[in-house]
C-alpha cells in the first residue's frame, strides 16, 4: 500500500494512502511515497529516512538559500523541523530509531 509524506514548509506534514495527499497550493512542499514493507527493515527505514531529509532540505532551501548567518540558522530548523514532523507522522518505530541516530537524540534517563 502506497503512503505519501508531504514535507510543506508551512512544518504541516500531511501523510495520506495514495492518492489524497495534499499541502497548500503556495507553500513550498515535497511528496515523499514509499511503501509500508519498506520501513520493515532496517536498511529500509535509513533509505526513507535519507529521502524525508532530503526532501526537507530542498523546501527549506527554497524558503532561506542563504548559507551563512541567520538565514542558514533558520534553514538549519526548517529542515530538522520538517523531518522531525515528517518522522512523527509516519510514525514507526524503525523510522524513529534512525532519526534519533542521526539527530544525536539521547532520551532522558
């Protein structure tokens, strides 16, 4: 079953079975499709996790192309936001695992 991940810079993440993903028309916004058995494996949730990253980083990009000083900050949060957001609503354990790796995600003891 096909699954749609809308990375909007709007950080309004739409997640939809196929065919009724949707973001606003004038917000920056990336599609990522992928397929449930995908992130059953471990090798599959990092390739998925590559791919929401990306995807962030391309809208962020459109919204704050400077990279350096403030504008690069705020590029910085867009991207960590929107795939934080992205991560959370497809909401699987293998997926979120990755994200804490690469995020440095410690959880409190």
């Amino acid at each position: 079953m096909n699954k749609l991940v809308t990375t909007a810079a709007a950080t309004t993440i739409f997640a939809a079975f196929a065919g009724n993903a949707f973001a606003y028309s004038d917000t920056p916004s990336a599609v990522v499709k992928f397929e449930r058995t995908e992130v059953a494996t471990a090798g599959g949730a990092e390739h998925l996790y590559d791919r929401i990253h990306s995807a962030a980083w391309r809208v962020c990009s459109d919204m704050f192309p400077g990279n350096n000083g403030p504008s690069a900050l705020d590029g910085l949060r867009c991207i960590r936001t929107l795939t934080d957001d992205a991560v959370k609503q497809v909401d699987n354990p293998r997926l979120t695992e990755v994200y804490e790796q690469r995020e440095g995600y410690v959880p409190p003891s």
